[in-house]
C-alpha cells in the first residue's frame, strides 16, 4: 500500500507520456533546450553530492572521533542549517549579494544548505561503531589513514550513500532556491511550462526524464551499498572510541568550522535580521504570521507522524527481510521525491478528481502529497536505524516468550527510536518549508508561512517576505534540534 501511494506521480507521468505517442515524446525530449537543462542538473547534483560528502563526513568525523573542543557546540551548529529552507538560504544571499547567481552561486547554497543530510547520519553511524575492527586493524599495522578508509568508511556505506541520495533526490526537484538563483534546471522549467504557457505534454516530457535520473541514482546507491550486514553480532558491549588528538591541526579545523558556520548560519540569519530592521515593506498584519504558522505547525505535525508509520514496514522489510520484492517496495517510495512538488500534486489532482472526487482541496490530500514528496527522509533513517539493530536481540525476545508485537514493542522500536525521531525531524523541517505542493493542493483559505514567503519575495518585497522566513527558521529549529539530542547525550564536551 505505501509502495502505491509512493508510485501514483510516476504511474501518472508514464501513462501521460504513454498517451502522447513516440512521435510526440521525440519532439518534446530531444531538442537543444533538453539537453542544456539536463546538463544544468547533472552538474550541479554532481557537485553538490560531492561536496556535501566530503564535508558531511569530514565534519563528522571531527565531532565524533576527535578530541575537538566543543564538540556538542558544534555539533549544533552543523546540524542547524537544516532549520533554514534552501530558498530562504537563497533570498539571504541574492537580497544582500545579487552577483550571487549562476552556478557557482547555485552550487555555494544547496551545498551549504544540504550537507546537514550526509552530516547526521554518518555521525550516527560513526556513534554506534564498535572500535574492535579498527583495534584489529591497528595491530595489523595499519596507520590511521589506512585503517580510515579500508575499515571505517565501508561500515559507514549505508549512512553515507543514504545521505547522498537524499541530497540528490531533493535537486533534483528543487524549485524555490534555483529560482531565485537564475539557475535552470527541469524543475525550474517544469514550473515555467505550468505557470507560463500551461504547456502539460512539455512539462510532463522533462518530468519524465527527471523520473529517468531518478532511476539511474536508484540504481548506482543499491549497487554502491552492496549487500552486506552492518550490525554487530558479538559477544559483549562495545567499548567507546578513543578520541584523537588533532595537534597542530585544531587551529585550521576551528578556522574552516567557523568559516563554514559562518557561510551557512551567518549570512541567511543576518540577511533576515538586516531586512526586519530595515527593510521599507516590512509592514505586515500579525493575524496573518500568526494564521499561516499556526497552518504549517498543523500540517508538519501530521504530515510527520503519518509518514514515520509508514516509513517503519518499508525499512524493516528492506533490512530484516532482504529479497527483490522488498527492494523493489523501497525503492519504489524515493520516486516521489525526485519529482517537482507541481507535478506530485497534478497528479493527486487528476487521480483524485477521476477516482476520489471528495478528496480534492482536503487536507488528507494535501498530507498525502507530503507523504509522496518526503517519504525518503523517514526511510532512509529506519533503514539506517535498523541496520545497526542487532536482529540476535529479536531473537532473544522470542526465546523469552514475547509475541513478535511485545518484541516490536519493547525491543526494536527502542533500538531504532533515535532513527524513527531523526525521520520525523526532517519530514517536518520539509513540511514547514514546502512551497509547490502546497500551492496547488491546500483547501481554499489556507495559507502557509511558505506560500505567504513566497508571494512576498517573488514580487520583491524582501522586508514584507522576511517576517515568514524568520517564522519559518524558528519552526523548524526545534525539529533540528530533536536531531542533535541522541549526540548531545553521548558526546561530553
């Protein structure tokens, strides 16, 4: 059933493509316009997926394996970029710095605002690795570089590519943050083809090949994450990690650690600071602030809580039952998330006018949506959650006499709950700050601090958008907060 729902944008895009006729999709795909776009998106994901890997896991590595000072202090501070909307990032930096455009300034945001995503599961998993391996491999004779890459960072395979296709997944249907920035992509241009000249074929032809890139990186990250187990399943309790010094180098890693906070917290904050002080259409009616904050709560709370439950089945079947019909069920759910929120909430429109008439313009629609578009951020942190979950302990449970729900109860879902409340933070920080779906699938008369944002910064009005961004920000920063409460009681100073 989650598998269904997860499919429907793409059973609506193929069967539009299907309806077109070869000839059309010929026309429609190959032609010059195609191919620069798909250029556009292929390098700025490339490059995104890069940089925030190499600095997710560098800057992992650094809060829990060295003896850096202040490690829980930074360890906030990482994770708080999460709290700001990539398209809030974006507004920061055009609003104060209009050069900021093009690829390079394309590919300086996403990456500032994404890295949190390679970030929190690598140091997750960095957290719960048992340091018998690396022992071994150290009286092997192995030095520390060595024993990094050949023993450390394959047991951190499934953090790191999970991280990584959700960075991907997420430019690949970025909309608002690119806009802003100039930089075309077919997201961009799937939402032109709709607002401009409503053209439905052109639209649905580039989001065809959106799904088609989705399916490469579906693809590479189940090949690259390989089949092997990563819990450990012997005797004993694992001991902590010996910390490393980091010398002559703690200076540099301070320097470049503030340098990144700076660029990732700094300049958004200080732009929405400078804006509220200043700027002349910062005028704006408290009732309506208050209204579409009380509707992004609402519907992140909800939206959260349904897409967790459903996450758990996919991720306990992909970890604890491994076959081709479960890997299918969880691949399935990451095909929303690579498809524009437009085109994910065309297709609830169209199928629900046809087969549900009394679903259109509900809220269960809308939280549908949201369930489609986010799904991944729930599943991927269960399957992370769960991998590291010893099964043996089931086991025990069992022999103990408890029934498979006690054990589901009392054993596992303590085991993954810190994977299960990290999903939820991540769903909710993405509800609060969902633009597109919203806009065509909210009941008539709601309003959310997105839509309102955006209603205010796509004319402009820079003073009037940033009471919403700043909403938006303090919305969310508890939900990144909930992600650094498994480290902070675990990581001292």
């Amino acid at each position: 059933m989650v598998a269904v729902l997860a499919l429907l944008p793409l059973g609506f895009v193929t069967g539009y493509t299907i309806s077109v006729g070869w000839t059309e999709v010929q026309r429609l795909v190959f032609r010059p316009r195609t191919g620069e776009l798909l250029w556009n998106t292929v390098r700025l994901t490339g490059g995104c997926v890069l940089l925030c890997a190499a600095i997710g896991t560098g800057a992992a590595w650094l809060v829990e394996r060295s003896a850096l000072h202040g490690r829980r202090f930074w360890h906030v501070v990482l994770v708080a970029p999460l709290a700001i909307p990539a398209f809030v990032n974006s507004y920061g930096w055009v609003s104060l710095l209009p050069q900021a455009t093009g690829y390079t300034g394309a590919l300086l945001i996403v990456t500032l605002s994404y890295f949190p995503f390679v970030y929190l599961p690598v140091a997750a998993s960095l957290r719960g690795l048992d340091p018998a391996l690396e022992e071994v491999s150290y009286a092997l004779g192995q030095g520390s570089w060595r024993t990094f890459w050949r023993v450390v960072l394959p047991q951190l395979r499934p953090a790191l590519l999970g991280g990584c296709l959700l960075v991907a997944l997420h430019l690949l249907a970025e909309f608002g943050a690119l806009q802003m920035l100039r930089f075309p992509t077919f997201t961009t241009a799937i939402y032109d083809q709709y607002q401009s000249s409503y053209n439905g074929p052109a639209a649905n032809m580039l989001a065809t090949v959106l799904v088609l890139c989705c399916l490469l990186l579906l693809v590479a990250e189940l090949r690259l994450r390989g089949r092997a187990r990563y819990a450990r399943i012997g005797t004993g309790v694992a001991r902590p990690v010996p910390r490393i010094r980091l010398g002559w180098w703690t200076s540099p890693v301070l320097l470049g650690l503030s340098l990144l906070a700076a660029l990732a917290l700094a300049v958004p904050l200080g732009s929405l600071g400078y804006w509220l002080v200043t700027g002349a259409s910062t005028d704006f009616a408290p009732d309506e602030l208050v209204t579409a904050a009380a509707s992004s709560l609402s519907l992140s709370a909800i939206a959260a809580v349904s897409t967790v439950v459903l996450a758990v089945p996919v991720g306990w079947l992909a970890i604890r039952h491994r076959g081709w019909l479960s890997t299918i069920v969880e691949r399935s759910t990451y095909f929303g998330n690579a498809l524009p929120g437009i085109v994910v909430a065309l297709a609830l429109v169209t199928i629900g006018i046809r087969a549900a008439p009394g679903l259109y313009q509900t809220t269960a629609m809308l939280v549908a949506g949201y369930v489609i578009l986010f799904l991944p951020r729930a599943v991927v942190n269960v399957r992370a959650a769960l991998a590291q979950a010893p099964p043996v302990l089931d086991d025990v449970a069992h022999s103990l006499g408890l029934s498979r729900l006690a054990t589901l109860r009392r054993v596992t879902l303590p085991l993954i709950a810190p994977g299960l409340g990290a999903g939820a933070a991540l769903v909710f920080i993405a509800v609060v700050t969902e633009l597109t779906a919203t806009l065509l699938l909210a009941p008539t008369g709601t309003q959310t601090l997105a839509t309102q944002f955006w209603s205010h910064s796509d004319s402009i009005a820079y003073g009037a958008a940033a009471p919403y961004a700043a909403a938006m920000v303090l919305l969310s920063a508890p939900a990144a907060l909930l992600l650094t409460r498994d480290a902070t009681r675990t990581t001292h100073p």
